[in-house]
C-alpha cells in the first residue's frame, strides 16, 4: 500500500467514526464509553466543531473571519468551562462538541436549501436552532451522568489505547 491508500483509509475510518458519534448524540444516547480521554478524542471532535463553525458562519456571514474566530473560540471556552473538569472524562466535553456540531451543520443545510435566510439570528430559525441545541446539551449531560463512574472518571480509556509500534 501507498501513502495514499494509507492517508485515505484513515480519512474514511475517521469520517465513518465521527458520524457514529455524531449519529449517537443527535438521537441522544451518546457513547461514552467509546470516547477515551486521549488527545486523539478531544482533537477528533474539536476538528469537527471548527469545520460545522466555519461553515455555518461562511453561509450566515462570508467574509467576516476575525469575528468568526472569536465567536469560535468564546463558544469553546463557555462550552469548556461548563464540562471540563480535573476529576470528570472529556467525554462529556466532546459529546457537547459534537451536539453544537450537529446544530451548526443542520443550521447551514437549511440555509443552503432554502428553508431559512441565515442559520443564525433572533428570527425563528434562530431561536429553533437554539432550542435543539440546548436540548442535546441537556440530553448529552443527562446521559453522562447515567453513566457508571468508571466512565465519568478522569482518565477513562487510556489504559486501553495501545500505541501504535
């Protein structure tokens, strides 16, 4: 095999992952137990929220990327600084991740077909997007804390990541 054939494997494999996640946290049944504390996870999932930020952004506003960046990175801290914590998994940090991800590419598709002027906003679109999106943050929250401590524990999953040799 190529290098290339090994960069498109992976791609397919991470893309075909994420949608699982992404699929699991919009019908509500996060899997957590399939999010390990690595900086694999957290990275996975933050590259998810800045692509669905960047898009949703690029059809609501064009060409105005300092504010996007801020806006962006304000989000990330809010969102960070109400589930990460030193004793508590990140899996709860990239299960919201994702939820705001979901959002923000259900968001742009509406726009992009037509259904709505822009993703974003004080309209009703708006406000709906809004309203989903603090549901699975809720539901994503719940969910967490249903699961058992081994799992909400700091650390989970690192002891069964193997490094690649």
């Amino acid at each position: 095999m190529n290098l290339i054939n090994i960069l498109a494997q992976i791609a397919y494999t991470w893309t075909g992952a994420m949608g699982w996640h992404l699929w699991r946290i919009a019908i509500g049944r996060p899997a957590y137990r399939w999010i390990t504390d690595t900086g694999t996870s957290d990275l996975s999932f933050l590259l998810v929220f800045v692509i669905a930020s960047a898009l949703r952004w690029s059809v609501a506003h064009g060409s105005e990327w300092l504010v996007f960046l801020a806006s962006t990175t304000a989000t990330l801290f809010v969102l960070g600084a109400f589930t990460l914590r030193s004793t508590r998994s990140d899996s709860l940090f990239c299960a919201v991740l994702g939820a705001h991800s979901l959002v923000a590419f259900a968001g742009t598709a509406a726009t992009v077909l037509g259904l709505t002027d822009s993703p974003l906003g004080l309209h009703p679109a708006g406000l709906l997007s809004l309203a989903v999106e603090v549901a699975l943050y809720a539901v994503c929250v719940l969910q967490f804390f249903r699961e058992e401590p081994a799992v909400r524990k700091n650390g989970y999953g690192r002891e069964r990541v193997r490094p690649y040799v």
